[in-house]
C-alpha cells in the first residue's frame, strides 16, 4: 500500500482526436492502472494554450477517481516559434510547461522559457531529441536496424539534445525536466549535472529498459516507440539510474492510436504504446533489479514533488489517496480488461505478472473483483 499513483507523462485523445482516446475512456485506463492522478501533455488538435483549453480539460476530468493535471503548451502550436501566455495559462492551472512530443528545437527559444518560467517557479519539460538526427528514423541506429534494413535513430541524437539543454540550464537558471530518456550518455550527463547543483530532473518510460532493439525483428509496430528500444548497454544504464536515484521518475508514455496508425508498414507506422494499465507489471519486472520501495517512490513521491503539488498522506482523518499493489497478481491484458479504446501494445492478449489491485481517492474506491 502507498499514497496513490501519479503519471507525469500521458497523452490522451482530447480535444480533437477523441477516436484514439478520450477523458472518458483515459482516466478509467488510468484509474487500473494504480494511478490517482496523471498529467497530460499538451499534444492534442488543438494543442492545449489557452486558458478555455485548461478549464475544458479540468471540466470534463471531473468526478473521476483519477484527477487530471494539464501541461500547456511553451509555444503556439507546439512548432517551436512563438511563445504561449505561459503566466495565464499557470493561473488557470497549468502545472508545467511542455511541447509534449515536439522537442523544442531552437535553443533561443528553450533558454527564454527557462528565464521566463522563474517568474513563478515554473517548469519547463522538455524532450530530448535531434530531429533532424533523427529524420525518417524509425528504430534505434545499429546493428539490428543495419540487419534490417531500416533507418535508424542515433542515441547521438538524445545526447547532443541533453548535452545543449543542460548547458542552457547552466547559463540561465531555473527548473528543467527531461523526460523520456533512454541513453547511457544522456543518463551520466545528467548525473553529473545534479551533482553540479543544477535543478534539472527526468523520467523514463516503464518500458523503456525491459525490451532492446531486437525485438523488432519481427517489424511489430508496436514495438515502434520514440525514443526508440536501445541496447542492451543502454538498458543497464536506465537500470542503474534508477538505482541511484538520477532517473527521478517512472511514466507511462501512455500514446494511444487507433488501428490504422499502427497495422501499416514498419516505416509508416506512428510511434507510441498505450502504457497506463501495464506500468504495474513493468515495475513487477523491474523490481528484480531494482528495490520495489525505489520504484514505488518513483510514481508517487517523485513526480509530485517535482511538480509542486501537495503530497498526499496515509494517516487517520487524512482523504484517502491510496493505491494497492500486488506484484504477484496474475492477469491477462486483453480486449476484457482493457479500458482504453487503444490495443497497440506488445502486451496485448498477454498473461501479465503484477497489478494494481485496488484504487481511493476523490470519496472513491475501484478494486479488483
């Protein structure tokens, strides 16, 4: 039992892309998934950047278990061009800052959010990448990709992208998140950096260390992610980073798409697994190299800590904000326990080990029956 839950990096459907995943259908799969609280990037049609876009989310979110935490966009539109009203958009209730899948790509702009953001304390997360690096890439550069055939994505790009954001943040102060890493360089590099003083944090999908570029031998689409399966070398390194403590937080990475973003051919395919409901059997899988209490403070401490928000309590007259987890619960991910409208997972129609077997918060219970 631990206070509950909370996903600091999802995306859902809506507005604008409701077909791939709703509120409706999002915070349920949340909700089975152990997490009582998720934060949303802002890469929706239209990008969440204004103020009527945060109270829509905030509005429709209501009455769930799962509470819902919007992050606005830095730039219109997420291009990487012209800023938000970030100020507005954080007493509206925006909870930090992001172009979600979009790295932002000019470093002028990257360095401005970082002076423009300690205003208010904010934060700014971004992901590392290279996109030109990384142009028509579709798995990670290497042996494999060599093997198959297909373009790869350098772990170059990442480390290039983290080296630059990490020395922007040396230069103009204030707080960076890193999210969605998955090198051993970019892992040291920003090591390193907190050992400096710098205020800069990560995260890293649950999945990321539990499959490496192989996998992909068999050009299942749902292997397909960004960044990219790594190495085995790179893997360790995720390990070892969540050991020490340099890899702060565990995500979802949740990206649902409907069939026809996903059964095309390899190259064609859109990126991205819909992760909240199997987070707990990644951490299942993850705790025979690394301490359950570690991983557990990774999706329920860290994140909130990072995000300044109030950290919830398991002590008498204390609202319940509880999660139960039983990493020994055996279940089967399939079109009957899943609550996203989203299938593209390499866990789909897959006998699992470790679930979240019960849910509180918000006067409300889910447990499994």
């Amino acid at each position: 039992l631990s206070i509950g839950w909370f996903d600091m990096r999802a995306r859902f459907g809506d507005p604008g892309l409701e077909h791939k995943e709703d509120i409706q259908s999002g915070l349920p799969a949340a909700q089975h998934g152990g997490f009582t609280g998720v934060a949303l990037l802002p890469t929706q049609h239209p990008v969440i950047q204004s103020k009527s876009d945060i109270q829509y989310l905030l509005s429709r979110s209501q009455s769930h278990l799962t509470d819902l935490y919007p992050i606005a966009a830095v730039t219109k539109d997420t291009k990487g061009e012209d800023f938000t009203e970030m100020i507005d958009l954080h007493q509206a209730g925006a909870i930090a800052f992001s172009d979600g899948e979009a790295p932002l790509w000019q470093a002028d702009i990257l360095l401005k959010s970082l002076q423009y953001l300690q205003k208010f304390d904010g934060l700014l997360i971004n992901k590392a990448e290279n996109l030109r690096l990384n142009l028509f890439g579709t798995m990670n550069e290497g042996v494999s990709s060599t093997m198959l055939g297909m373009k790869g994505m350098p772990t170059l790009s990442e480390d290039i992208a983290v080296q630059r954001d990490l020395s922007l943040l040396e230069y103009a102060g204030g707080r960076l998140h890193i999210s969605n890493i998955s090198s051993a360089k970019s892992i040291d590099m920003i090591r390193k950096a907190k050992k400096s003083g710098l205020q800069v944090t990560c995260d890293v999908a649950s999945f990321q260390p539990l499959f490496d570029d192989q996998a992909l031998s068999t050009f299942d689409t749902n292997y397909k992610v960004n960044p990219p399966f790594r190495n085995n070398k790179d893997n360790q390194a995720i390990i070892k980073g969540l050991k020490d403590g340099t890899i702060d937080v565990i995500v979802s990475a949740h990206t649902p798409h409907d069939e026809e973003c996903k059964k095309l051919e390899f190259d064609l395919a859109d990126f991205g697994i819909t992760g909240l409901q199997t987070v707990a059997s990644d951490l299942a899988t993850i705790s025979t190299k690394v301490d359950i209490e570690q991983l557990i403070h990774q999706v329920t401490y860290a994140p909130r800590i990072i995000l300044k928000l109030d950290i919830p309590e398991i002590a008498v007259g204390e609202t319940a904000n509880l999660t139960l987890f039983d990493p020994a619960h055996e279940w089967t991910f399939d079109q009957n326990t899943n609550q996203s409208k989203a299938v593209n997972s390499p866990y789909f129609d897959s006998h699992l080990t470790g679930k979240a077997v019960a849910v509180f918060n918000n006067g409300q219970e889910w447990i499994e029956r």
